[in-house]
C-alpha cells in the first residue's frame, strides 16, 4: 500500500467511525457536510470517502444527492423497520438489518414492523441476548448471490 | 427482507406482487444472522467486512445451506 493509499484508508476509517458513532448516539444520519465539520476535512474529501465506503459495501447513497441512504444495519431514511433501545430510536433497512441494530447496540430492544400481506402489526422484543418468541416468519426473496445487485431491493 | 404472520402470507405476497417465493427463515435464524452480522462495533478502525468464507461459515451454521444461501 502506497502514502496515498494509506491515508486514503485512514480516512475512510475515520469517516465509517463517525457516521457510525453519530447513527449510533444520534439515530440520525450524519450529512457530509456534518462528517466534514467533525473529521476538519474538505467536504469534497468526504464525498470521495462516501464513493469509496460504498464501493466497499460499507454504505449505500441516494442515488442523486449522494448523501447517506444506508450505512448498513441503518436507514438514513424511514423504514418499516423501526428499531428501539432505551431512550433512542432507528430505522433499520429490512428484518435482518433491524434486528441487527439491536445486536450492535449489545441492549434490550424492541422493533415495529407488520406484515407486508395483511398489516398486521408486530413487535419484537430483544431481552437479556434473547429474542423473544413470536408467531411470524421471515422470507428473504433475492438469493444471497444477488444481494448487492440492487442493496435497496432485498 | 421482510417478516410475515406465516408462510401463507409470504406466498401471497410474493404471488400478489410478482416476486419469486424465495427463502423462509425462522425467527431464531434471522436473530443468528443479526447477531453474527452485526454484533461487532464497526466504529473500530480494524473492523472489515465479512469475507466470503466467513459468510458461508455463518450461512452453514444456521442451517442455511439450500442454492439460495450459496456464495
């Protein structure tokens, strides 16, 4: 790896910390430009970081703004999927993400989602490390080969 | 990735807006997937992304092992 690769990589570890950090503690997206005020960096340096991080399957942008859409397990935006622990609340971007949420935050939590068929609701509940049963089934319906052809389809 | 009251609504679903009936997962198997995902900080600089092994490995490991779950 050359100086430039090298710093490159810093500071995409810098910024996947931040935005992380920032979801995390926030449950909010961080703009770039709100990345940039933290790491005091140019902006267009964290642009090409959000390029690079989702090259790398780290991040998902909005496809014309290029602002966050997802730094997975998290949604920048709403979701069927809302996830919450203690006082803060996320959206998680599908079933798998939402519970995964929980496990990231390593605390109780409860998610909020229904059946896309029929509406009806569910909460899910996360207590001591355990998921607590509930009557319902998961269906993923991209196999795992194509996942990361179109991330926003699952 | 989504979650159904039962595998009779999934199939509905999938029929009512075209998408392929694709895989059903217990509760448990989906927590696993979550925990094995997910469970590490990945605000550490030394956090990677799984590699390809390590995915089937967890794939395997919660008995996913049908064409679909295949890396």
């Amino acid at each position: 790896m050359n100086a430039m690769s090298r710093l490159t990589a810093r500071i995409d570890d810098n910024v996947r910390e931040l935005v992380f950090d920032a979801l995390l503690s926030t449950g909010v997206a961080p703009s770039r430009a709100e990345v940039a005020a933290q790491a005091s960096l140019p902006e267009s340096q964290i642009a090409g970081s959000f390029e690079r991080l989702e090259e790398g399957h780290v991040f998902v942008l909005q496809p014309q703004s290029r602002e966050l859409l997802m730094a997975n397990p998290f949604s920048a935006r709403p979701t069927p999927f809302r996830v919450s622990a203690g006082a803060k609340a996320w959206w998680g971007n599908c079933i798998w993400d939402a519970l995964g949420i929980i496990a990231m935050t390593g605390k109780d939590g409860d998610l909020q989602t229904s059946c896309p068929d029929c509406g009806e609701g569910f909460t899910l509940q996360v207590r001591d490390g355990k998921l607590l049963a509930a009557e319902t089934i998961a269906h993923f319906t991209v196999p795992a080969a194509h996942w990361w052809d179109d991330i926003v389809f699952t | 990735m989504l979650l159904f009251r039962s595998e009779e609504h999934a199939s509905n679903w999938s029929a009512v807006w075209n998408q392929p009936f694709g895989s059903l997962l217990s509760l448990e198997q989906v927590w696993g997937l979550a925990q094995a995902w997910y469970g590490e900080d990945r605000r550490r600089p030394e956090w990677r992304r799984k590699t390809l092994d390590e995915a089937r490995e967890i794939f395997a490991g919660l008995g996913l092992t049908s064409s679909f779950w295949k890396l």
